[in-house]
C-alpha cells in the first residue's frame, strides 16, 4: 500500500462547560513541602555520581568561539544532562535528535543554535526558550556550550555500583501480607520529573497515596510479576525498588547501575517471576542484571562495538528499551547505535547466552503485539519498525512508516474494522499515524504491512494509546512548538475507521490544557494511559516546575472532563504508569 496522510477534518470539543467541573483532587489541600526547593534536579549533592555533578574542563575550545568560563560550562554539562542528553547522546554523536559535534554546530553558528533552542521545530526539538524550560541567558549558554567539544565522563562498574547500592529494608524484615487498602492493581506511577520524585495516585480515588523520593527524571515505571514491587529509573541512573505491600509504599532497595539511564525490567517468565531484574544504561553503554529481591548487581554487560551494518567500532551504543519475554525465560535488550536486538538468556548468568539480532540503527522503544509474541520496536532514526519473534527468536521483519521519526511509547494495539489486529505508532517529526497489520495467520495479506495512514495533531508526538476495553485511539503532541497543538490530544473512533486509502478517519481534539485551567506557562500534555478497567484515561498536563501542572482525567466512553487532579507537590508530572496495565503488557 502506498502510505500517504492527508489532513483529517477536526471536531473540536466545546470545553466551557466541561472546565466548571471538579478541578482538584481529594489532595488539593496538601501544603507544598516546605524542604521541596527544586529537589534533587537542580541541588545535587557532591557525590560526583551523575554527569550533572561532574567537575570537568572545558575541552576544544578554538579561540573564535563565543567566550565561556569553567563555571557557565559546568552549568551547560548540567542542562545537557538534564534536557538534551536523551536525544542527542551524552557524546553528542546524535540518534533521536540530530548530531552536535563541534564540526556541525559550528558550522550553523550561534546564532541559527540559538534560534533553534529557542523556538524548536516541528520536527520534535522542544521550544525550550519560549516554553519557559530555558531562561533567555540558559539558551545564550547552551548554544555557547554546544559549540565545544563534549566532556567524556567516567566510566562505571562493580565497584561504583556495590558502593551506591543499598538495602533500606531487607527482606525478611517486609510484610507477609499487604498491610495498606490500596487498590495496587489501580495504582497510578506518575514521574514527576524535575522533582525527582514519583507519585502513587489511587485510581479510583485520585487520592495521592505517596510520594516517594528517587533519581531525576524518572524514565518508566515497570511492575514486577507478583505485582509487589514498582520498580523505577531515573536518568541518573538511580534504580529505586519499591514495596507497595507496605503501609506506606516505601522504597525497600535502591542502586545506581550508571550515570546516564532509561530502561528497567523485571523477569516474568514461569518460574522466574520476581526472581532477576535487569536495567540498561545510556552511560557507560551496558546492561545490569540483579537480584530481584534486593537489586544486588550480579552481571554486566558492555554493548560496545560494531555497528550491524557498517561494522564500524561504535563508542556510545547506548541500551533503549527493554522488556521480558512472555515466551522464554529472556530479557529483550534494544541497543540503540549498533542497532541490535539482544535476547538474553537468565537461566545461567555464569554462562551466559545471548541471541544478538541484526535489526536497523536508533533503535529506541516500543511494545508488544495483542499477543504478546511479536516485539515492535522503533528505530526512530532511520523511520523504521523492527519486528522480531520472541518466541523463536528471530527478526520477522523492517518496516519502513512512511513518517519522520517514529516514537510510539509502548504503541497501540486494537482490532481495525477492516485490517484486523493492528499494532499503531506516532511520529515526533510529522503528524501521522501508522497503523501495522500483525495477524500473520487471519490476515496474512496485511500483515508485517502498513496497512494505513494518517494524520493527527501534529508533528511532537511521543505516546498513542488504547485499551481493549476501550474504542478510541488517543495520540499526544507535547513536544509540537505550538502552544494550542501542544495542549491538546486527537481521539480517533476505532470502529468508524475504515478500509478506503483516500478517506482519512476524522477525530476530536480534546483541549487537556484548558480543561486543567492552569493561567500560567506553556503546559505540554503528555502520555495517555488508561486505569484498570480502561473506562478513564489520564493525561499529564506538564508545566514548567515553576508553574502549577496537573492530571486531567477524561471519561473514555463520553470524551467529557472527569477529573482535575491538582497538588502543590505534582511538579512537573509526565510519564504514568498503571500497575495491572504495565505489569500485563496491555496497551
């Protein structure tokens, strides 16, 4: 099929009404901590432990470039660890966002680097001096900062980890039972990013049952197989293990695997439930397994070398994603830069044994087929899904999406009217969808295929969802310069799409933003995701942490407000996390 998008027409909810409901929470109460300052995301302390904190000089330094003192470029390391690193590489060498060596941005100028940190691009650079994110001197300084060789940092094994890791409880000494009346099941793991925090909101309450101290920027929340421990990374590769058995949710054990990080996993396979968990850095490039009871480190693994195809050395390669098998005892290990797909077998950490799959470069995240056999993965970069069969370890196919950068989150499983089982994903630098056949037995002539196209809001997306029980597809735009589309989500009616490639599917456009009633800022709304029953879906509306944010609750059936979820303490909320969804794979 010939991919194409053509501009779907627009309905636009009447939201007057709808904002004149429940604007808060049963936590609206709740006093801003007075200890809270900025947390943890602006006021380290000196452990020299996270590329933030490290002293370095200022390498390559060419005497025509725009003056920058030892204290403005440890400032700058500081705000490209905390804002940039995740898509432009902490070498700077590029993957979801473009390259910055020297050699090119310096050859656009400070000028045009500064334009651009200041008003973004449709194609997913955040408009970071516009927003608010970036003061007007932080955006002078970054585009100094960029035009100056890149600071290497440390490197970090055993010995770092062993010292970082601690047991706060050990686990003979945690409850036999669940001594709390939370319904874990309908339990809401939202980041709260420049907080470095979580918060644990009741699902059908919306009370806020604990917030919780961990690393900065927590990236993803993942569940183990019992459902008992939530487990959470920061980007400063700070891995917290928390026990939501407890009368208090509480963190039970915690270790720094690097200095850089994204990714966290929990063994699910029979027999293995709760036993390992495993979590991928950024920086050094490696992998970590650990005991899952108290996440002493038992087994790294560096993913430097070649890239598949090239078969040129690669220093960065850094470790995307990373997801448990359902079919064998393995962990399925994305390496972005190399473009390999590592099965990893935890039967015999001793010996171990892993199945390395060539698939395509950049590769970054994804999810699961409806049945939880195929793995789709983006490798944004190059606008490809990489497919591979974990139950016989193999790849099944490349697809190419027809859109600019793919970034699907998890994606989105539904069943098309015409297509059949589809898996779908977004797109950062354009505002098309793409929906992927993935029924090989009952619809072989679609599968592996784009089997459609089309637009939403607009370029920015980062998160598309649904829920089995569910007939919409939500698609968010919070990275998109402009301030309405970036306020704002698409909703497409599952059953009324169909099979003409002419016809785009129209949708609704639900003003999140406005629904929260925040006056002030540039509030961004982010990451669809549906509580247990997948009858509410709930959208982070995520302002600067110095401006009120807030979670907007949306009824799934009537698209109408529900709830407005506001707290002094829900700083900067993103990403949110469902224990019995995460824990189940179902998006």
């Amino acid at each position: 099929m010939t991919i194409r998008a053509s501009h779907a027409r627009r309905t636009l909810l009447s939201s007057a009404a709808l904002a004149l409901a429940v604007l808060a929470g049963p936590a609206l109460a709740q006093e801003k901590p007075k200890e809270h300052g900025d947390g943890p995301a602006a006021a380290y302390e000196p452990s020299m432990t996270t590329l933030a904190e490290i002293q370095v000089e200022i390498p390559g330094r060419h005497p025509d470039d725009p003056v920058m003192t030892q204290e403005e470029f440890q400032r700058g390391t500081e705000i490209y660890f905390q804002r940039c690193a995740g898509c432009h590489g902490v070498l700077r060498k590029g993957a979801t966002g473009k390259p910055l060596t020297p050699d090119l941005t310096r050859e656009n100028g400070f000028d045009y680097i500064k334009s651009f940190i200041t008003y973004g691009s449709p194609a997913g650079m955040p408009n970071w001096g516009t927003s608010g994110d970036l003061t007007e001197d932080e955006v002078d300084l970054m585009a100094r900062y960029v035009l100056l060789e890149p600071p290497q940092p440390p490197e970090w094994g055993m010995p770092e980890m062993m010292n970082s890791w601690k047991v706060l409880v050990k686990p003979e000494d945690r409850p036999k039972e669940k001594m709390n009346d939370i319904d874990i099941e309908n339990l809401m793991s939202v980041t709260l990013r420049d907080a470095g925090q979580i918060a644990l909101i009741d699902g059908g309450t919306y009370e806020i049952k604990a917030v919780i101290d961990t690393g900065y920027a927590v990236h993803i929340s993942r569940i183990s197989a019992s459902g008992r421990y939530l487990f959470v990374i920061g980007r400063d590769g700070l891995v917290n293990m928390i026990d939501l058995w407890m009368a208090e949710p509480t963190t039970v054990a915690s270790i720094k695997i690097g200095i850089e990080a994204r990714s966290v996993e929990t063994s699910k396979f029979e027999g293995f439930e709760d036993k390992l968990a495993i979590a991928g850095a950024y920086w050094p490039p490696q992998f970590v397994i650990m005991d899952g009871d108290t996440l002493e480190p038992k087994k790294i693994v560096s993913t430097r070398g070649m890239i598949y195809d090239e078969q040129t050395y690669h220093p960065e390669p850094r470790v995307a994603s990373i997801l448990a098998s359902h079919y064998r005892p393995e962990f399925i290990v994305n390496v972005k830069e190399t473009g390999k797909i590592l099965f990893v077998d935890y039967t015999d950490l001793k010996n171990l044994k892993m199945t390395e799959i060539e698939a395509e470069r950049f590769l970054h995240d994804g999810g699961f087929d409806s049945t939880k056999r195929y793995f789709l993965v983006a490798a944004n970069a190059r606008g490809k899904i990489a497919v591979v069969d974990t139950k016989e370890d193999k790849l099944t196919a490349l697809i190419e999406t027809g859109g600019q950068t793919p970034h699907p989150g998890r994606g989105a499983n539904f069943t098309h009217p015409v297509y059949g089982p589809v898996w779908s994903t977004s797109h950062l630098g354009d505002e098309s969808v793409a929906l992927i056949g993935t029924d090989p037995e009952g619809h072989p002539d679609q599968a592996w295929k784009i089997v459609d196209s089309f637009y939403a809001l607009g370029g920015g997306s980062l998160f598309i969802k649904t829920h089995p029980n569910s007939t919409h597809l939500y698609v968010d735009a919070p990275l998109n310069p402009d301030a309405e589309t970036s306020a704002s989500v698409a909703v497409f009616d599952i059953t009324k799409m169909g099979g003409d490639p002419n016809v785009d599917p129209e949708f609704t456009t639900l003003p999140i933003g406005e629904w929260a009633g925040i006056p002030e800022g540039q509030p961004r709304v982010v990451q669809p995701e549906f509580n247990k029953e997948g009858t509410e879906v709930w959208f982070s509306v995520w302002n600067a942490k110095d401006k009120e944010s807030a979670i907007v609750v949306v009824d799934d059936k009537t698209l109408e407000l529900k709830q407005v979820i506001k707290d002094p303490r829900l700083i900067t909320p993103t990403g949110k996390f469902n224990v019995l969804n995460t824990r189940n794979d179902v998006y």
